[in-house]
C-alpha cells in the first residue's frame, strides 16, 4: 500500500481513534447498553416500589400513575421488578463474559504459540465444547450444585469460551506471523513476553468485539436459564423469571410479558449492535496492518 | 599466511519442508528451499545474497539468525555452532546477531512506543541504562529525540527503517543482518537509508549480511556477494568481478535483465532486456506454485 | 525549435488520444493531484513518474474513473472515441469505457483476476462484455490465441488454469492479455512489474511494449522505476506533490534535468555514483504528508537552490505541457 493511498484510508495522520466517523450501529447499540447500565445504577438508589413486596390486594392492576407498569400476580409492581432485573441481567452478563474471557483469552493465544500438531489439538478441544449447547451445560450445573446466579454465569461463562479461543486464535495467528514478532523473538524474548507483551495488545479489539458480542448472548442465555427455573431464584427480580411467571397470562394480561420481554430485547439488540458497530471500525484497522 | 576465524560459517545447510497431505495414504511432498549452501563471511565484511523470489534466501536467513533449524548442515557464528542448539542456549546470538526486516508496516509493532521498540532486545537481555541508550540510538539513525514516544503509524516508511535499524543496534551486535531493507522504499529515501546503514556499519566495524533481488542495492553495498537460485548458491565473488564477468548462466542472465538507465539511454529496449533471459523462466502453467516469480 | 513545430503539427494532425486538463483531485479538503495537464498521443508511450506523495497514482485512477468513496476529481480527462467526459461520469457510462478504450494493468495481479474463474475464461468474458466478438466460441478461441501471444506456453492448457495455479509472472501476462482483449486506445499501467522478479519484469515489459505497438495502443506507465521508463517510454512527465514539475522526451529529461527535483530524483537512483566517503547522493529532507506541501514551489522545502521568489508558484515554461518544466532556478541555465 503507498502512501496515496494510506491518505484515502485513514482520515487523518494523528491518532488511531481521532477523526473516525461515527458509526451508527457503536451510537445506538452504545445509547441502549448506556441505558441499561443507568437502569441498574439507579435501581441501586432508588426504585418506586420494593419489588419483592408481596401485597395481594394490589394484584394484576394495569399501568397507571401510581404503577406505570402495572402490577404482576403477586401484587409486586413491574416497573421496580424491571430496574432491579437488569442488574442480574448486566450481573451475570459481566461474570459470564469475565470468565469466558479469562479462559479464552489465553487459550486462543497458547493455542496460536504453540507448534501446529498441539494448536489444533487444543482447537479440536474447543470445538467439541462449541458443540455442546450452552443450555444443556447448565442444566447439568444446575443438576448437581442447585439452581442459582452463580451456576448460571459459570455455565454461561464456560460456554462462551469456545468463540472467545477461536477469535482470539486466528487474530493471534496473524500477529505471530507479523515481522515484529520475529523481530521480538531475534531479540531474544521468551515466549511468555511475546505472548504478553505482542500478541495481546494486538488482539485487544478483537477481544473488545467479542466482550460485546458475548454480552449480549449471556444477557438472552440467562434470561432462558430463568425462564427454565434455572437461574436465580425468588425473590431476586430476574426479567427472564418474570416471563416464566406471566407465561399463564399471556392472554388475559400481555402487559407482565411484554414488559420483561420488550427489555431482554432491547438489551440484547444494544450489545449485539454494539459488538457489530466496534467490529465494522476495527476490522479494517486490522488489515491495514498487514 | 594468517587466516582470521570467519566471522560466520556455513557448510551445506539444507532445509526441507513437508507439505501438507493432499491424500490419505501418502505423506505431503517436500519442498527443498535450501539444497547445500555453504559460504563463509569474514569479520567486518559486507557480504551480499542476491537472488530471486523462491530462491531460498529468506529461509536462510532465519536460520542464519538462529530463527529456524536447518535440515540438515552446520552453521557456526563466532566459533559456536548454532544449527542444534535449544532456545536457552542462543541467547548470546542475540546478542551479536540482529535483523532487519524488509517491510516497514510490519516489523514494528503498531500498538508500542518507538522508545520501548528499540529498548525491547535490551529489555530481553536484561540490560540496564535503557533510556540513554534509546535516547543515543535515535540520534544515531537520525531521528529526533522526540520520536521516542510516539507510535510507528506517525512516521514514514524510510523513518520506520530507522527506527528498526536503531532496535537492531541496541544490543550493540557485532553482525548485522538485512533483509531487503530498501526494497520497500522510494528512490529518494533509499538512497538516504543505505547511506545510513554503508555509514554506520562502517563506524561501528560491523560485519554485514545484505539480502536483496536487486543487484544494483546489493553491488552498492557489498564487497562480496553470493547468487543463489533454486535453493543453491551458483556464484560467489568480489561483487566487481560476479558483475562484471558473470560465469553461471544464470548469474549472467540477472546481470543482462536489470533495466539500467544508462543502457537505456544508450538504446537499449524492453525486447532486449527480454532477449538477455534464457529459458530459465517458464511461461507454462507450473506445479510450482503461486510463489515463484514474485517478491514478497 | 522546428522539433517542436514538427511535434505540435504532429500532434494536430493526429488527435491525442488521452487529454487531460486542470485535473484536481483531493480527499476531505486536502489536496492530492494540483492542475495535471497532460497529452498521450496515438501509439505514443508515455511514462509518469514519481515517488510516494506524488499524486501519480490518483492521477492513474481519475483517468480510470476509479477513485474511492471521499476522493473527488475536477478538471477534464477526455479519450478519444468517448463523446463524455470521464471525470464526473456515472459508473455505468465507466463501466462502458473500461476494457474497452481504455484498459489498465495493475502492480497486483491476483486482485485482477477472479480466483474463481479459469483465466481463459475470464480473457473471454472481457471479450463478450464488449461484444467485440460475436459469440462465446469465437471469444474462447480469440482468447487462447491471446494467451499464446502473451508467451503463455501450453496456451490451451493454460487457459483452463485458475489464477492461483499461475505463478506471479504468468498471472501478470494473463492481466496483459486481458487489458488488450479489446485492442483499446489507452493503456494504462501502474507498476505492473514492481513485484515481479527482474528476470520476468524483462519479459513482461517486452510483452507490454510488444503488445502496444502491435496494436497502435497508447500507453501511460506509471513508475517510481527510472530505468524501466526510459527502457520502455519516450515520453516522461515527472511529478512531485501533486503537480507535474516537469515533462519531456525521455533522453532529455534524464541526461539535461531541468527542475531540481529531477535532478536530485536522477542522483539518488544512480546507484553507481558515489562521492569520496562512498555515500549516495541524496535529496535533502522527506516528503511532506499529502496536504503539506510548501505555498509556492512545492519542492522548494527541500531544495538547496531554492530562495525567497520560489514562494511563488513557479509558471510552465514550455512550449505546451509535454514538454517544458516549472522551476524558478532550473539547472543548466547559467547563473540562477
């Protein structure tokens, strides 16, 4: 690439993130995430109602001025059920996301080190728990540690390894293959250095990609843990819970499914397209590096 | 007569890959990118590797920077045998032995400071007084010393070549060796980077290794010079002579297919830089693959 | 002085083939190629060089029509046998125009070339597209006759090969056979042998001229390579900045330089010259990133000859743009 055309490229000669333009789907989905990361801050201070107080006089009311969203079959209002729900949602998001990440992370880049027989061994591994359906592997978890928040972000977790190792992987592929690499290891670096020092700042987009992407599956995948009974229990309000319980009113009362479903929507759209939106900026950053 | 010890020495180094299979029963083919090289270069000299894509010089390259293994042969660089040894036990080629790399883009690291990629083979070799010498390096390559902490996509192709020039200097090695490091560059920017690496190979009394397929960089630079071909060097000699009375064919047919300026003026076309080619090239569709004829 | 008479009566008699007038191309505000004009001839040759920076290969692509997204092109770039002008035309009218009167050979041939397609195949399809051959059979045989005049042995053979059984050299032929399919009225190559070996450079740019002449093709060579323009052009333009700075016959330009960055372009490629401490000569400093180019002289940054009138842009002296330069203190001109 000469330099003509390194100019049309990249729009300005200055830092790596000045003059990007502003990409629609990183503003949305980042709009909604924001949304949601607000909706659990303030449901730490402040939530019109306690959501778990059962008050049976108060059961199956509409939306109105003092419930706006009305209330559940327990007489709990649906509205402070909502604001506390997505911090277990944006909770087991993070954790699950967190354990995915430290376990893929390094396993992508060591699969990538390593000499071809071992890698694609390690790969074959990763594929086999690809395989496995991240719903059986909590149900399993389920089965034998009991039915809670914790079990499901590690199975969440774990089952979101798999696409971390192989991204990683093929993203720490190309970095090993670069000429500052073998610059690195002429320099005399230990493995270890390169691995850390190289190859995981040259990877760190494609983990911010992934983190967002990942996000959004865990924040669909807890709320059908909930919604099987697997994930948190009662009393803790959990959007996905709150499916299960409306399910028998789907007709007489819509409202208690679409509210918790209309949020797990949401949220999951916001990440997905902010994932999507920081992928379409960096890919192209990638190959310019080649 | 009193010979000094060469500098670097290599007797028939063969290096063989295995293709991947392409059927269930019999083994991948190999592929022989280097068929019994030897060459010795003497302390302080400046020996040039010309050749074509395909030819080998790349591979030989690595292993002569202890990077790869070679099949088979023996490779000695200052008395020590480096064709077998562990990891651990070159670390003193590290020291003496530096590389520079052909592309500008991709032989930094894009997301590191300038200061910490020169400092990176003092880091490895836990060597203290880093800033100073960081600071010493830039000067020496010309560059500011402010270049230090900005990021390699803020410099041009020539500056970067600097940049990895002073890495390479850092561990104050006694051999260098480059692999095409003007290939890259503009007519204008060449000349001031090989005015650089001439200079400082000079001051610093350095033996130098020069890697190009252009002969015309290489008879610049180097008192000696190897041509290889296929795998093979086929011509080695005082860079006057190999150029002036070329004796393998195939040297002679390099020599005549160079588009000169001076030729040119002189009359010379395109059809007869064609003619001076034999039948080396073959214009068939080949098993060799996609990466004979090109320079990458 | 009756050269150039003859030459400008030449050039009236027969209609250039290429004319391109004031061409301006910049990118988001910054400007990349200031006021190019320049003239190609039927069945002339003419070489652009230049280095990094130097506007030569968005020059290339506005006369293709190809610039990117945010690049944008003013001025005129007519070709003969096109009644519309090319600089603002809509991507169909291009698309008529490409492969057909005017053709281009690229530095990378494995992005010319469909991976997907059998080359014959693809030497064909140029062909129909076209409709210069009437039907598939008449394309398929006219193509493999192609492939044999580009020095493609086993031309049958070949012409089932997939791009990626070709070696880089091959490859290269077969992006030639498909740029002159059509026998168009331009060529133009940007770097078409950069990444080839020099032994199959020489054969390739035997091709190209071969190919050319046969046809009364004219072609722009675009290059960093002195050597290969002066093997392969008669005519030169030289272009620093995004300007031309100077354009003549090939034999004048790089024996009696005229502007001083010619000058120093010739010394810095002359590998053969050195001075006392073995050093090459050089030309002062770096290119300027594109946008910050010096007011006035473009190269005047960097110029050991440059004073205080060179703040001015300097005018073309010439007697047209094919020849002439725009230098305040050109060289051999006594006492500037």
């Amino acid at each position: 690439m000469n330099r003509e055309e390194a100019v049309v490229r990249q729009p300005s000669t200055g830092g790596r993130r000045a003059g990007l333009r502003p990409n629609p789907s990183v503003i949305v989905g980042g709009v909604v995430a924001a949304g949601v990361v607000m909706m659990a801050l303030v449901s730490f201070v402040w939530t019109p109602y306690d959501p778990t107080l059962v008050d049976a006089s108060q059961r199956l009311l509409g939306p109105s001025a003092r419930h706006w969203f009305g209330t559940d079959k327990f007489g709990r209002d649906v509205l402070s059920q909502i604001l506390m729900g997505s911090r277990t949602t944006l909770f087991v998001g993070f954790v699950a996301v967190g354990v995915a990440a430290v376990i893929g992370v390094p396993l992508g880049i060591i699969a990538a080190m390593t000499p071809r027989r071992l890698g694609e061994l390690l790969m074959r591994g990763n594929d086999l728990l690809l395989a496995f359906p991240a719903l059986l592997l909590a149900i399993m978890f389920s089965a034998v540690y009991g039915a809670s928040t914790l079990t499901a972000m590690i199975a969440i977790g774990i089952a979101s390894v798999p696409s971390f190792a192989r991204v990683i992987r093929s993203g720490a592929l190309q970095v090993m293959g670069t000429d500052y690499v073998l610059a690195a290891r002429s320099a005399g670096r230990r493995p270890f250095a390169i691995g850390v020092h190289h190859v995981l700042p040259n990877v760190s987009s494609l983990i911010t990609v992934q983190v967002s992407v990942s996000f959004a599956i865990a924040v669909l995948a807890e709320a059908a843990l909930s919604f099987l009974g697997l994930g948190t229990p009662p009393p803790t309000p959990s959007w996905g819970r709150m499916l299960q319980e409306s399910q028998e009113m789907l007709f007489s009362a819509p409202r208690l499914v679409v509210f918790p479903g209309l949020a797990i929507a949401l949220a999951v759209l916001g990440f997905n397209l902010l994932g999507d939106g920081l992928r379409d900026r960096f890919d192209p950053r990638l190959e310019d590096h080649r | 007569m009193s010979e000094t010890p060469a500098a670097i020495s290599v007797r028939d180094v063969t290096r063989d890959y295995r293709r991947s299979r392409t059927s269930l029963f019999r083994p991948g083919t190999s592929v022989h990118a280097l068929r019994g090289v030897s060459f010795d270069v003497r302390p302080g000299e400046r020996f040039g590797i010309v050749g074509e894509s395909g030819c080998g010089k790349s591979t030989l390259l690595r292993i002569l920077a202890g990077l790869d293994q070679p099949t088979s042969g023996s490779v000695v660089v200052d008395g020590t045998e480096i064709s077998r040894l562990a990891e651990r036990r070159l670390r003193f080629l590290r020291e003496r032995l530096q590389m520079i790399f052909q592309d500008p883009m991709s032989s930094l690291d894009p997301r590191m400071r300038v200061r910490d990629i020169i400092a990176e083979p003092l880091v490895a070799q836990g060597v203290g007084g880093r800033q100073g010498r960081v600071t010493e390096l830039l000067g020496a390559v010309g560059l500011q010393p402010d270049a230090g902490g900005r990021f390699p996509h803020q410099f041009s192709g020539g500056q970067r070549q600097r940049i990895s020039i002073a890495r390479a200097l850092a561990p104050r090695p006694g051999i260098l060796v480059a692999d095409e490091p003007v290939s890259a560059l503009d007519v204008s920017v060449r000349a001031q980077v090989l005015n650089l690496i001439t200079d400082l190979v000079q001051d610093l009394s350095l033996t130098l290794i020069f890697v190009s397929h252009d002969l015309s960089v290489v008879r610049h630079v180097c008192d000696r010079v190897a041509v290889m071909h296929q795998g093979q060097i086929v011509e080695t000699g005082p860079t006057r002579e190999v150029y002036g009375n070329p004796r393998h064919p195939y040297t002679r047919e390099l020599v005549s297919a160079v588009p000169s300026l001076r030729r040119a003026l002189a009359g010379a076309s395109a059809e007869d830089l064609a003619a001076a080619t034999a039948g080396t090239t073959q214009a068939g569709p080949t098993q060799a693959g996609p990466t004979s004829g090109e320079n990458r | 002085m009756s050269a150039a008479i003859g030459s400008a009566i030449r050039r009236d008699a027969a209609p250039a083939v290429l004319t391109v007038r004031g061409l301006n191309v910049t990118v988001r505000r910054t400007p990349l190629v200031q006021g190019v004009d320049l003239t190609v001839g039927p069945g002339e040759r003419v070489g652009l060089i230049g280095e990094s920076g130097s506007g030569k290969t968005m020059t290339a692509l506005s006369i293709m029509g190809l610039l990117p997204e945010d690049v944008t092109a003013t001025g005129s770039v007519r070709l003969s046998g096109v009644d519309h002008d090319l600089v603002g035309a809509d991507e169909r009218a291009l698309s008529r125009v490409r492969g057909r009167d005017v053709a281009m050979v690229f530095q990378e041939p494995m992005t010319a070339l469909n991976p997907t397609m059998r080359v014959g195949a693809q030497v064909a399809e140029a062909m129909l597209i076209h409709h210069t051959k009437p039907d598939r059979r008449h394309a398929r045989t006219a193509a493999e006759a192609l492939l044999d005049q580009v020095g493609l042995l086993n031309h049958a053979q070949a012409a089932r090969a997939y791009p990626h059984q070709l070696s880089g050299g091959q490859r290269q032929r077969v992006v030639v056979a498909l740029a002159l399919a059509n026998d168009p009225a331009l060529l133009v190559c940007d770097e078409p042998t950069t990444a080839l070996d020099v032994t199959v450079q020489a054969l390739v740019l035997d091709l190209i001229v071969r190919g050319v002449t046969a046809r009364n093709s004219a072609m722009l060579f675009i290059t960093h390579d002195l050597a290969v323009v002066a093997t392969v052009c008669e005519r030169v333009l030289v272009m620093y900045g995004g300007r031309v700075v100077e354009s003549g016959r090939v034999d004048e330009v790089f024996t009696r330089p005229r502007h001083r960055y010619t000058q120093g372009l010739i010394g810095a490629s002359d590998l053969e010259v050195v001075d006392a401490r073995g050093r090459l000569a050089t030309i002062p400093g770096s290119v300027p990133a594109a946008g910050s180019f010096p007011a006035g002289c473009v190269f005047r940054n960097r110029c050991i000859y440059a004073t205080e009138l060179c703040a001015t842009s300097p005018d073309w002296v010439g007697p047209n743009e094919s020849d002439g330069f725009a230098c305040h203190h050109p060289a051999g001109v006594p006492h500037v």
